[in-house]
C-alpha cells in the first residue's frame, strides 16, 4: 500500500485523500472534529464497479456468467477499486483528482476517475467509470464511516433523518428480495430508495449538521456498529449489477455525485 497522502484545506475543513489505500478519503475534519472514522478499512471508500454484495459473486452479462472472488461469503461485496492503488492525475486549489484502471478479477478493461472538492462548507466527491472497449455493466457508489459520536463533554450521538419512499425487502442472504416495503425503524443494513434524489441529514446535537446529497435514487444505511455510521449513496441497489444493470458503453460513461454539506450548530 502505498503511504501518499493528499490533505486539501479549505477555510477550517481539511480532506485527507489516500490514493494508494483504494483512493479512499481517509479523513473529514471541521474545525479541527474528525468526522470520519479513521482506519485503514475506514474513512470514505470508492465502491466500484459494484456496490454492496452480488449474490454468490455471480452476475450475467448477455449470456456469460461472470464469478467475483467471494470476499464476503458467500457473496462477494463493494468492488474491486477499494482493493487497488489509485494514480493522482492532479492536484489543484481545493481539489484532487485520481484514477484507478480496472484489472482482473474485474474482466474488463476500464477506467475510474474520482474528482474530491473541497470548499469551506461542503465536499464534493464525483466518479465516473469510461470504456473504450466492450462495454459491461457497473455501478457507483461511496462507503463512508461517520463517527457515531465526535467527543467533547457530554456530547450526544448522531441522529439520522430521511424519509425515503421505499425500503427494499432484505432477505435472510441480507439481499433485496426485489419486494418494496414501508420504510422500517433502525437499526439498519437496509438499502432504501429516493426517487427525488439521495437525502440524508446526520446531526450531531449542539455540534454539527451534516446533509448526504446525490441526484442519485438509491441509499444503503448500515449503523449497527457502535463506533460509525454508513450513509452510502449508490446508481443502484445491491446486486445491482443482476437486478438493474447499468451499462458503461465506449460513447456513455456511468458517472455519478454525492455532495456532503455541513453547518454548525
């Protein structure tokens, strides 16, 4: 893994981008408060070009069969670019800019550049996923770990509010069943759908307010941890790439944006 190490400052946040450890940001501070959950495993990562689990590392493409390693038995979970060093294309005021170029057990030539832009009061993070050879199914989406608690005397655990129009069925395999149901109280592991967009607001009381935004329609929330919390906008739900394929053709790319904005309280 490699040690390079990006820290972009804008006003009193800082972003720290790790290109070598799966082009993950590795930290998020304000005002000096960590608010991601620092690890290597941890952070901010890429989940690319899948997200969340494919069941049995299985997905079809036309007629082929195509296997992941099962590196979540027995599924196989959040992409392969998380696992990979990631090349800096270039590092400008405020923003940086990697790339990562898919190789096996992916079996497809491909490439993901992940745009990270910092500016007083918000991060905006865009991936898009080019071809210029066959095309193939893939989905986007970001993995991050936000603190449960960001320390001081007597301060209070998140809160998460969103109000999203469905919650897809979760099956004993922790797959969507591909029924939608009434949204159901936490905790969860849950992928939920927001057909107005990626909506999700994190308020840690007397601290911070923090808003999970993307013109995407799907999000998974995981807060069974007692450290973190996971909000993970993504193109598509899990085992995506068998139940809603998007295609990344050599004339359209797959690209998408979530923007986190914060205020404080």
């Amino acid at each position: 893994m490699s040690n390079e190490h990006i820290t972009l400052t804008a006003g009193d946040a800082e972003v720290d981008v790790l290109p070598g450890n799966g082009g993950r940001v590795g930290g998020l501070r304000v005002g000096g408060i960590e608010l991601l959950r620092q690890g290597e495993r941890f952070g901010c990562f890429p989940m690319v070009p899948w997200c969340g689990r494919i069941r049995d590392g299985r997905f079809l493409d036309g007629a082929r069969v195509r296997q992941m390693p099962l590196n979540a038995p027995p599924h196989a979970i959040h992409g392969t670019a998380r696992d990979g060093a990631w090349k800096v294309a270039r590092v400008a005021d405020g923003e940086a800019v990697i790339t990562y170029d898919l190789v096996e057990p992916w079996p497809y030539a491909g490439r993901v550049t992940h745009v990270v832009a910092l500016t007083p009061d918000s991060l905006r993070l865009t991936m898009s996923v080019e071809t210029y050879e066959d095309s193939f199914p893939a989905q986007i989406g970001w993995h991050p770990w936000f603190n449960r608690n960001l320390g001081g005397d007597g301060a209070e655990d998140v809160r998460l509010d969103f109000s999203p129009a469905w919650q897809e069925e979760r099956g004993d395999d922790h797959l969507p069943t591909g029924n939608r149901i009434e949204p159901l109280p936490g905790p969860w592991d849950d992928c939920f759908g927001m057909p107005d967009g990626v909506d999700v607001t994190l308020t840690w009381p007397g601290q911070l307010e923090l808003k999970v935004g993307s013109r995407e329609e799907w999000v998974v929330v995981y807060d069974e941890q007692d450290a973190a919390v996971c909000v993970e906008p993504q193109t598509g739900p899990p085992n995506g790439l068998n139940s809603l394929p998007r295609l990344v053709t050599p004339l359209e790319p797959l690209e998408a944006t979530t923007v986190w904005s914060w205020r404080r309280l």
